[in-house]
C-alpha cells in the first residue's frame, strides 16, 4: 500500500487513539491484484475526506461467508468468532467495507455470535462523505459517458440498498442508464453463493456471460460494480465478448478516485 497512509489498529491501540472507522479489506481487497486497486482507491478516498480510519492487518480473517454458503457452518463459526473476538478486543464500533459479502456477514450473522456493530457498505459511506462535503468531485473525464451500474446481490436484494451507489455515481455527471433487469430484479453476476470458488455447474450458458451481455446492450462505455466479485465476473464476460478495449469494468470507488484525480 505504499506510499499510502494505512494505519493499523495495532498501532492505533498503542497510541491510545480511536479512529472514527475501521475499513474491513477482505480477502479479495487484500489478496487477488485486480481488487487491491479497488483497496487503494478506497483509502485514496478516505485519506482525502480526511478521515480518520485504521485496518487489521493481519489480524483480519476471513469472514467465513464462503465456508457458510458452500454449507461448511463450523468453519463459518470458527472463522466469525475468531474475527468477533479481535473486533470487540479493540471495541471496534462502526465498520466499513468495499465488499458486499463482508458487508452481509458482519451487519446479519455476526450478531447473533456476538458481535454487533454499524456496518456500512463502502458505496453507502463515500454517499454520506460526498452529503457532508468532506469529499468533492467533479465529473471531468466521465462527463457524458455512459455508465451502467450492475446491483450486486448482498448489497441490494440482500440488504435493500439501491440509491447510495447511484447517487453516488450521479456526482460523476454520466449518462447513468440502467440494464432490464435491475434493482430488486437484478441478476447475479454468477459468483454468489461461494460459486465463485468452483467451476460453472453444466448449463446452457454461464451466468456472468449473460449478465455481461446484458450490461454490454447499453452501449456503456463504464460498467460500474460495488463488488470485487462482481468486478471478475463481468471483466471476464467482457472480455468474452472481445469488448475490453471498448468497455471498462471499473468500481464506484475507483471511478470517484479517477474524478478527483487522487
């Protein structure tokens, strides 16, 4: 994450500090390439707005929520209260996170082991920084483009959160058009549910390979996501469909980030 300021809550504890956040990186945001720039532009935001925030580090696991949906309940259970415990040790209270499975888990099944806190998904917080006036944005280069944004299951059928990522987008000046299926009627991007681990199951056609077409009808020229999931799955229909040097799969995060040029 260099040069990047990243603090950890370790060093936050040793200072006797608090910070107003605590960003949940997640697997994907910490491990896969394409998502670790989503992480950094993230931070870029949160460094802008001032905002005084800190990681885990490696005291981060897992969440547990693939073991949970590919049917594992004890390693789900083992990984959440390993993770509660490090959480309430440091008297975590507000969480954010740029990933919609983090994001489910940790607002609906931490709970009930322990574990509760105000969850917000990152597209719900950048809203609230851009309300406020603690980050400013022009639309610049975006302006006039056309932007679709794909709902990422456990962000909205999920958890009934539509508006904080189009209202978000709307600050870009875009021409933000919508696919058919959209909002509540959404289609999966094809990784929920731990698919996203295993190969495709025997079919007429993959999931990510319709919802990409489906995005790709729009004639966007960006295809905006609030997932790292989501992100893979669509740059990989893109890609099938040989329009990756015309269509770009970029996150909310990363789109806001390229705006304000941080």
């Amino acid at each position: 994450m260099e040069p990047l300021k990243v603090p950890t809550m370790a060093e936050c504890a040793a200072k006797g500090e608090s910070p107003e956040v605590l960003f949940w990186v997640g697997c994907a945001g910490s491990f896969d390439d394409r998502a670790r720039k989503i992480t950094k532009a993230f931070v870029k935001l949160l460094n802008a707005a001032g905002v005084k925030f800190a990681v885990l580090g490696q005291e981060e696991s897992c969440t547990g929520d693939p073991a949970r949906r590919a049917g594992n309940e004890l390693l789900f259970q083992m990984q959440a209260m390993q993770n509660i415990g490090v959480l309430n040790g440091y008297g975590i209270k507000r969480i954010v996170t740029a990933c919609p499975h983090c994001f489910n888990t940790l607002r609906n099944e931490y709970p009930e082991l322990g574990g509760t806190y105000e969850v917000m998904h990152h597209t719900q917080f950048i809203n609230a920084l851009l309300k406020e006036g603690r980050l400013k944005v022009g639309g610049g280069s975006f302006k006039g483009r056309r932007i679709v944004f794909h709902d990422p299951c456990y962000l909205g059928r999920g958890n009934g959160e539509y508006e904080a990522p189009r209202e978000v987008l709307a600050r870009l000046d875009a021409e933000l058009v919508e696919m058919k299926r959209c909002r509540q009627n959404g289609l999966c991007c094809g990784a929920g549910g731990a698919q996203m681990f295993k190969e495709p199951e025997p079919g007429t056609r993959d999931v990510n390979i319709e919802r990409s077409e489906e995005a790709l009808s729009t004639d966007p020229a960006y295809i905006a996501a609030g997932c790292p999931f989501c992100n893979t799955m669509l740059t990989d229909g893109v890609k099938h469909f040989n329009k990756e040097d015309t269509v770009r799969v970029k996150d909310i995060a990363e789109l806001i980030a390229e705006a304000g040029d941080l």
